[in-house]
C-alpha cells in the first residue's frame, strides 16, 4: 500500500503544482502589473513634491529643508550623492532620463534630482518588505495544503487497499490449488464489481477442471473394461502363444493400458486435494539406482553423474522418483553418446538436472513441450514411443512441490532438462 499511496500523492501533487503554478503566473502578472503603477504614480508625485520644495534652495540645505518639510509621509526620504550607489549602466542610464529605479534587495527608490549629483532616496518601504515576507508565507502555506492532502488520500484509499489485498489473498489460494476460494466484498466497495467478474472466472475455471476430470476419470475407467476382456480372451486362445498376431494385440493391449495409467496419475496431478508426502531422502543414492535401472535398456551410452557431496532432499520420492524416470527415459531415446545426471542443492532450491547430446529442442518449442500430447516431431515420437504425458506430468510434479521446470540448451550439445523446487 505505500508505494501504490506514495505514487497516487505524488500524481496529486504534480497536478496541484502545475495548477498552483499557472493560476499563479496569472495572479502575479495582474498583481505586479497593479502594483508598479500604482507604487510609480505614488513615488512620482512624492518626489514631484519634493523636487518642488528644494528648488531654488543651495544643495547645502537640502537636508535641513527636508527635515522640515511638512509632508506626513509613511517612508524615509533622503537627499544622497549619486556616488554613494554602485549601479548597473542599465540603472545609471534610467537615472539619467529621470526615471525612477527601485533597489529591490534593500527596498528603495532612486530618482535623479535635475541639474545635480544628487539622488532623492526613498525607503525603505514597508509595503515592498510585506511583498517579501508575504512570498514565503505563500511558499508555507502551499507546502502544508499540499501535505494535508495526503489525509484525504490516505482516508480515500484505505478501503480500497484493504478490499484489494483481500482480492490478492482469494487470488493467491486459487493459484495454489483451492478452487473453492471466493472473494465476499460489500456491495458499497469501489472494486465490488472486479470482485464479482473474479468469482466468476473462479466458477468458470472450476467448472472446466471438474469437466476435465471427470472426463478422464470416465474414459479411463471405461477403458479398462474392454482391455480386461482382450487379455481374458487372449489367454483363451490356446495353442498359439507365439503368433506374431497375439504378441501384437498383447503389446498394443499394454500400450493402452500405459497410457491410461498414465491419464489417470496426470489427472490426479491437477486435483487441489493431491496430497505430498514430504520425507527427507539421500539424493545421490536415489538418483544412482535410478541410472542403474535405465543401463540395460541402453548399454552402449555413457551414464555419467558428477561425485557430489553428501545431498539431502526434502520432497515426495515417489512422485519425484517419476520425474527424474521420465527424464531419464527422454534422455534415453534422443541421446547419441552421453547422459549427464545432477543433483545438487542450490541457493536453498533442490535441483534435478539431465542433460543428453542428442538433436536438442528449438528454442520457440521448449515453452510448449510440458504441454500433454505435444510432440514437437510425431514421426520421431511414433518410432520412439510415449504417449507425450511424461514432460507434462513432470510439470504437475513441479507444480506441487511449489518449484518449476523448464529445458534449455546443455554443455553436451542437446537439451537440458532442469527440475527446480524450494527447500
């Protein structure tokens, strides 16, 4: 809230002052406009006086005739050499033509008594001094209207605040998997209406996800029923075990199989109420026997995993132990020479990495290949099997343990799959 409350005040405040500054500019042109008028005709007729008064006197009596004058002025005027003020050419020239030149960093008026040396000196004026103090009585006054308007703004946004954290809260429990989460504002709430339109984005996504699995849920299941009665018939089937017609419905009947386990386990990945069964475990141990279950389906590869220290991790081994099998299992099928197993615990994150030197994933394809059913080449996917579930049932994984997944470029020369989640 304080740095949406420091932008919106300061938004204010830039409005204000431009305001402030062009109705003033305004203000301040009339104003002088006045009052050099209305200070020249004053100060000229009081000079006109003057200069009446010591005419025909000798310039020795000018101040005694000035003492005594009965003029009831408001100011000081007196008679001084005009070498007694050290003034600009532009001044001493006005001076010269007989115009009056005001000082304002001492607040006098000069004016040049014709024929002479001699400046008649008034000031210094108390109404020039009230112009200045009142200058900075506005400065003050401006600073504090602009700071009390940061009250309004506070009062203003504070329930507004409060209903957007509580539209954040509902937000953050959705994303984490509770799509039961709903947000209740009052119907006086300023953003009432965004918390509607987010309840029901909330009832359409929930809606579309209790579709989605029951559909699996449904398919799956219904499947499996036909499948039991081709394996039953199968073993029926006397005599010919070896058939090359009956080893082929047998490996197509568990190819399905497969693929419907491996529905149904990614569609109770995307259920909120998926449990996690965190157990700490000795990483590198468990990451051997897994390469070592991978070596007989392909002995002429180099498996090779760094020597690292002792590794601790904290997360569900058995879901975990899938992800790292499918990583493996990818590797596996593309890989020409070398697959490079580590795991390493950094920046308080536990990492599983593979990396292989096979033909690599273009870069505007990796986003997509967590996606189910995505294969980027679908004869190459034909001729190497998968059902293009594993990658995506990796992301549920990482989606669970509150971590991500991702591939990129690997040192060998082909992809690197990384699997990254928080300690």
């Amino acid at each position: 809230m304080r740095r949406l409350f420091i932008q919106f005040y300061m938004l204010l405040m830039v409005c204000f002052i431009v305001a402030v500054m062009l109705v003033g500019a305004v203000y301040k042109q009339a104003v002088d406009d006045v009052g050099e008028r209305y200070l020249s005709d004053l100060l000229r007729t009081t000079l006109s006086l003057i200069e009446a008064d010591l005419h025909g006197v000798p310039e020795d009596r000018w101040t005694e005739t000035l003492a005594t004058s009965n003029h009831d002025f408001t100011f000081k005027v007196n008679v001084e050499k005009q070498s007694n003020y050290v003034l600009d050419e532009e001044s001493e020239e006005a001076l010269n033509r007989g115009e009056i030149v005001m000082l304002e960093d001492k607040y006098l008026f000069l004016q040049k008594i014709e024929d002479s040396n001699y400046l008649l000196v008034a000031g210094p004026l108390r109404y020039l001094f009230f112009l200045h103090q009142l200058k900075w009585v506005d400065y003050a006054l401006l600073g504090l209207l602009g700071l009390s308007m940061a009250i309004p703004v506070f009062l203003w946004m504070q329930p507004h605040w409060k209903d957007l954290v509580l539209l954040e809260k509902t937000a953050g429990k959705l994303a984490g998997g509770d799509f039961s989460a709903r947000v209740n504002l009052p119907g006086r709430s300023g953003v009432s209406q965004v918390g509607e339109a987010f309840n029901h984005m909330a009832d359409n996504i929930a809606a579309l996800l209790a579709s989605k699995k029951a559909l699996t849920n449904a398919v799956a299941h219904e499947l499996r029923t036909p499948l039991a009665r081709l394996r039953y018939r199968l073993a029926l089937l006397e005599g010919e075990e070896d058939s090359p017609a009956k080893q082929a419905m047998e490996k197509d009947i568990t190819a399905i199989e497969t693929l419907v386990e491996e529905l149904l386990f990614h569609a109770k990945l995307d259920r909120p109420e998926a449990p996690l069964k965190l157990a700490g475990f000795n990483a590198v141990e468990w990451a051997r026997e897994r390469i070592e279950l991978q070596l007989p389906l392909a002995e002429h590869l180099d498996w090779q995993m760094p020597e690292p220290a002792e590794t601790e991790f904290l997360a569900d081994q058995y879901l975990l132990t899938r992800a790292l099998d499918n990583f493996l299992s990818n590797a596996r099928r593309y890989a020409r020479n070398t697959i490079r197993t580590t795991v390493q615990v950094e920046n308080r994150n536990c990492v599983v990495m593979v990396d292989d030197d096979g033909p690599g994933i273009p870069e505007e394809d990796r986003a997509r290949i967590f996606d189910p059913f995505i294969r980027l080449d679908e004869s190459r996917g034909r001729k190497t099997g998968g059902h293009g579930l594993g990658l995506a049932i990796v992301a549920g994984i990482a989606r669970l343990h509150h971590g991500e997944v991702k591939v990129e470029a690997s040192p060998l020369g082909g992809s690197r799959f990384i699997l990254r989640w928080p300690i």
